[in-house]
C-alpha cells in the first residue's frame, strides 16, 4: 500500500493542492465577510488568498502565464469555496478545526510544490525554499492588505518559520537520493507538526523591540 | 458611414483607449488630491489608476516589457491628465458626469482589449475574459490600497461583474463568425449599458453575511 | 587615483549597491519594529524595502528571475541587517545621520543602475529613467503599504524628483559620449547633492489641493 502512495504520490499531492486551494478560497471569502464586501469582492479575495502566492513564485520566477492561468480547474473550485461560504457560513464557520487542518496540510503541500518549482527551473536552493514559503504565504498577505489590515503572519504564528524549515528539510534530504516522494512526504510532514506544535505550545517568534534577546517567544 | 466606423474599429478603440488612460488619471489625480498627496504622489497614484490593470495583465499573461513602457503616448496623456487636475480642479470636480460617461467607456475598451491580447497569445476564453475584467478595474484597486482604503469596487456597484457580462458576450459572439469590429462593438455597448443601468437602479451585488440568499441586491 | 576609480567603477558601483542594499534592509526592519511585527515580518519588510523597486522594474521590463533570486549576497546582506538591528537596536537609532547618507547613496546607485540596465535592454530614455526611479523608490513603497500607511514618498520630500532629475542628467550627458564611469558619479552626485539640499532648505512639492498655483513649496 505505502508503493502505491508513493507511486501516486503526483497525484496525492496534486488533490492536496486543490483541496488546500479550495481551504485557501473559503478562508478569503471568511475574511472578506468580516468586512462586508460583495460577493465580486469576496470571491476576488477569496482568488488572491488561494492563487496569490503562487502567482507571485511564478512572476519572480519567470513563469508565465502563471500557473492558475492554464488549468481551469483552479478558478473552479475557488468559485466552488466562495459559493460553500455563501451557502453554507454558519456550518463553514463550525467546521473551523476540521479546515484549519487542512489549511495547514495546504501549506506544507503549498511550500514543497513551490519549491520544486524553483528547483526544476534552475533556482539555488536557497532561493528555491524561499520561493516555496512565499508560494504557501504571500496568498495570505495579498489577502491582509486588500482588507487593509497588517499581514497577519508577520504578527503572530511562526507559520511562515515552518514552510522554510519543512523546505530546507527537502533540500537536505535530497542529497541522500531518496526519491521525491520520501522527500515531499516528510516535509510536508515536518510543515505540519511544526505548525501544530507552534500553535499548541504558544511559541512564537520575539519582535525587534523585544528587550530580552531571544528569538522565540511564549505567548502568555 | 457605418463601414467606414468598422473599418477604422482599430483608430477607434486605439482613442478611446487614449482617452480612458486620461480619464483613468484624471480620477487617481483626484483620489489622490482627498490624500493631501504632493504632486509626485498624486502623479504616481494618476499613473497606476490608469495603466495599473493592464499592467498586472501583462504580468500574468506574460507580455514584457509590459505594454505602456513602448509607447510614450500612455505617459504623455497621464500628465496631461495630472496637469488638467492641478490647473482646473475646480471645472474638474463640475465635469463629473462627462467624466463618469468617459469612464465607463474606458472600462468597456478595457476589458475587450485586454480580452484579445490574452485571446491572442493563447489564453482559454474564461480566463482571457478574466484577463479583460482585470485590465479594466485592478487599477483602481491599486490606487485604492495605495490611499489605505479597501477597494471600491469590493464594496459596491457591479462595475467588474459589467465587465465580465461584457467578456462573455464578446466570446459568445466570436462564434457566430462576425468579425473584430461588430463583436467589440456590441460588448463594448453592452458593459456600458450595464453598468449605466446598474447605477441608475442601484443594483448591486449582496455579500456574503446577507441572511437572505439573493445574490443582487436594490440599495435603499 | 582618479583613472584607478573610474576603472572600477563596476565593482565601486557593487560595492555602493550592497551597501544601499544593507541600509534599506536596517530601515526596512527599524520600521518594522514600530509595528509590533514579529522577527519574520521586519525580515520580511526589510528584505521587500531591500529589493522591491528592483524586482518591480525587473518584472516590467522582463528580466526573469529576477535579480536578487541568482546572487545568494543580497539575501545574505538583509539578513544581516536585519540582524544589527534586533541585535544592536539602540546603536542604530543613534546612526540615523550617518544612515540617512547610505540612504541617499544606495538610493542614487539604484537608479543609475536601474536606469543603465533598462537602457541595455532597449527601454527608450524617457521609461528608462521611469525604471531607474521604480528601482530606487518603490521598495519603500511596497513597506508602507505591508504597514498599512500612505506611501510616505507621496506626501513629503522630493526623493523621487530627484531620482527622475539625475536620470535625466544621465541621459543627457550620455549624448556627450563620456563613458558610463563619468555619467554614473556625476548623476549619482546629483541625486544625492538634490536630496540633501531639498531636506536642508525644505523644499517639497506642491499638492493638488494647493489653492496657489506652485509646484514646489517650503515648509513651515
């Protein structure tokens, strides 16, 4: 069963990431809620916040037209997500565990396709984990400035910290030869625990006016 | 003499592309004048109204240098357009009306223009109508998030819905085999038509916190 | 002595680059710090006023990847400042003069070689210089935006007036066939000696709102 997984693993990974597009799209259309937007305005947002990201790893990356633009499939299920929110919010607004979780698989899977991404095209490594970590995040920061608020990721949660540490895994595996699936799974993985752990242990990262010199926090 | 429009359709939209550019800067220079904005800002937040959408177009399609940066004339008319503020804020503020007919031109030029670019290069008709609606409002949106402001058009009137309205009928039409000049024309009309109508009956799109399901809405 | 210099010019000019790079990155993180962000949001914000008005010009006139992403330095340099200033906070602020000089430095060298890189890819003078401006500005830009203000370089100083000045001084000079070393010192010199003597005499321009027709005007 486990060859199978790993067999498939392109299309494992291939139904996380529309399953965290569509994650990424409902939580866009949430936040737009919260700011009485219309639904042109919501679904906008709702499209940022699930392909953003992305869109800007392709820019800085040089490929274009971006990703979303050829396959359908995105736009889709996007429209899907603002349509479930407008249906369904309060059950949406329920489900608020069973979705963070997959928003943070989304992440992790978000990080380490992007980061193949750069890789393939020639990126060092360095660059191509950062890459991944914008392709996982900067939905979310286009999503805050539209709102007009101070991206929420550069506040709390070490979010962020976990898509570059699950990344240089990644590249660090590759160089024991074991094969994309190994090295996806275990990252994605390692995104994962990490952000759960962050989030369970309140630990986050100090600000620059901290007067203690520390780079991890507990949140009180 | 109709012949004659179709077959100068090209010099046709070509000047009111021109003249939605000046209108496009026209009303940034205004925004930016409520700012307290210097010349400077007001000029850039001028510029970005103006070629903002097709420039985001360009990017994601993949057209570079993007499309104003070979033609001098798209600068040219946007300070003429700042320079008209600056000089007659007053006539300016009176004209709004002449301005708003030229507006709604200009975003019908700029949807179906931004339209067959992406046609052109190979885009599929859903996304290339997507390509149009964003050349014709995302300016707006960057100059509403360089104000601080949430942008307008998240909020109210269906301004982008027009657009898209526009892009489907164009890309409908484009079946039946009538040529550039009628199918420009008639969507063109049509976005202009809509939202002119929209604003008259103050239709607009619900949000998503709307405890009754209606997707269009009569403002009171 | 003066031969040697204008010899190395490149490597003087990479040397003031990195630098610019460097202080960018401080003020990015510095204004950071006044918004409670996270050690991840000021490097974020540091790195974005770093290198965001060379990745914008970069994507407008089609240079992909994008310049940063091949030349492991410039992260390396922002991470570094970002680190001074968590580690040595209190130092920093005390530098502010001697900062505010690199400032106009790097921000004169990001011009000039925004402007000669457009230049070689055959951008017509009068965008050239456009592209030289973007390289040098729009990294504060894109941090006052993730930090929720009004850009400040629309409302006060005329930093971007000179920027567009010495450019002009550059592609004029270039008719007079000095060779580059030439024509970069002194446009570099200019945009620097016009920062300053605007900031010591308070000059700034003129808003829209201005009932008296001035385009620049001193401040109180």
């Amino acid at each position: 069963m486990l060859t199978t997984f790993f067999k498939d693993i392109d299309a494992v990974l291939n139904l996380l990431d529309l399953t965290g597009t569509l994650v990424f799209a409902i939580s866009g259309a949430m936040a737009a809620s919260t700011k009485k937007l219309d639904l042109f305005g919501a679904t906008f947002i709702a499209f940022v916040t699930a392909v953003g990201g992305g869109t800007i790893r392709d820019l800085l990356i040089g490929t274009t037209p971006v990703g979303w633009m050829g396959d359908i499939r995105y736009l889709s299920i996007i429209l899907i997500g603002v349509g479930l929110t407008f249906l369904f919010k309060k059950v949406v607004k329920k489900l608020r565990k069973t979705l963070f979780l997959f928003d943070t698989i989304g992440i992790g899977v978000f990080t380490i396709l992007g980061l193949k991404k750069a890789l393939l095209i020639g990126i060092d490594a360095p660059m191509a984990v950062i890459m991944g970590m914008f392709s996982a995040v900067l939905g979310g920061v286009i999503r805050d400035i539209l709102l007009n608020e101070i991206p929420l990721i550069f506040q709390k949660e070490i979010y962020a910290m976990a898509c570059i540490f699950g990344g240089f895994i990644f590249v660090m595996m590759q160089n024991f030869g074991l094969g994309f699936e190994v090295n996806a799974s275990v990252s994605i993985l390692t995104i994962i625990l990490v952000r759960i752990l962050a989030i369970k242990f309140k630990i986050s990262l100090s600000g620059i006016d901290d007067s203690e010199l520390k780079f991890f926090k507990k949140e009180k």
